[in-house]
C-alpha cells in the first residue's frame, strides 16, 4: 500500500516542534529540486521569529520557501511556512486559509489542524511527517490522516532530541512509517513523480 500512496503524493505535510529545526536543516539541502507535490510546514515557534526560519531554509534548498499568505494556491515544488500564531489549514481549492482562533494542544499553529484539514483535501494522496517535540500535537491529526488512506511518518524517537511527540504517534498510529531523521530526504525524493 505504501507504494502506492508513493506514486500517488498530491501533497507533504511536516509537524514539529522543539528538536526538529535540526532535522529540518539537515533534510531540506538533500530534497529534490523537482517536487511533484507542495511542502507544508507547521512548526511550533514564537511571534516575531516569522522570517527567520523562512531564511534559514531558503539559504539550504533550491525549492522556492514562502510564508504561508491567506488565499496562497499549494503549488508543486513550493514550501509553505505556517506563520506563528496562525492555524493553517487545507481548503478544498487546494489554497490556504489562515486561522485566528484557540490554540490546540496549547499550540497555534496547530499540527492537528493542517494535518486534519489536508487530510479531508487530499485524502489517499497526502503524506504527514511527525518530527520532534514536546507534546502529543499532531497525533490525533495523523490518526485522521490514516483514517483518510493518506500515509503517516513518524520520526524515530530514538533520533528526536525530544522524543515525546513522536513516541506519541508511534504508540498511537498503527503500521506508521518509522524513520531516522538521516533517511527522510531519501524517502521524500521518492514521492516524486
């Protein structure tokens, strides 16, 4: 079934929180330059850091990274940043909409939230990356995710430096793929079409 779902990405979500900058940084100079797919990420951080991490990982990949605007069209090749204090969420249209309201999991931007909502939009065709982290945020998105055919990688808990969110995901997601943070750049570039 996961090869399937291989030839069958329409879009990639990452979540992480505290440890997965490191991750990040090491994953994105290695991803293919010819995404067939969008990149979204949702990454817990504070206000006022917005173009930082947006900088960091402009200067490591050849894909074009932006902000996440309200209304941005997901474009193949295209990494979007969900922007601190902001809920990001999927639309049907395959566009973004950005969300004011309460924080999920003591957390806005919420991984729950865009894995859940790009869940219900791309359905079979998504595929969710759990990084390293402090809480269980992201967990019960990627129980949606797996509910909707999509296919859910969770971070070796072994390799985060904070284990728990994704020791979580492995406890809780049945048949997730596990993976070291090394070999994530591998498994994305053969997503591609």
């Amino acid at each position: 079934m996961a090869e399937t779902l291989r030839n069958n990405c329409k879009a990639l979500v990452i979540g992480g929180s505290a440890g997965s900058l490191d991750v990040l940084l090491e994953l994105f100079p290695s991803l293919s330059e010819n995404m067939s797919f969008p990149i979204i990420l949702v990454t817990h951080r504070k206000s006022g850091n917005d173009a930082l991490l947006t900088d960091l990982l402009t200067s490591r990949t050849r894909l074009k990274v932006n902000e996440a605007e309200e209304k941005d069209r997901l474009l193949p090749g295209n990494v979007y940043i969900a922007p601190a204090d902001y809920h990001l969420l999927i639309e049907e249209n395959e566009t973004i909409s950005l969300d004011y309201s309460e924080k999920v999991n003591y957390s806005r931007p919420s991984i729950d939230v865009t894995f859940q909502s790009a869940a219900e939009v791309y359905k079979d065709g998504l595929v969710c990356i759990l990084l390293s982290g402090s809480n269980a945020d992201g967990v019960e998105g990627l129980k949606t995710v797996k509910k909707l055919g999509g296919l859910v990688v969770v971070q070796n808990p072994k390799t985060a430096i904070i284990p728990y969110m994704p020791q979580q995901a492995v406890n809780e997601v049945r048949s997730a793929v596990v993976l070291d943070a090394g070999d994530m750049a591998a498994f994305i570039n053969k997503l591609v079409k």
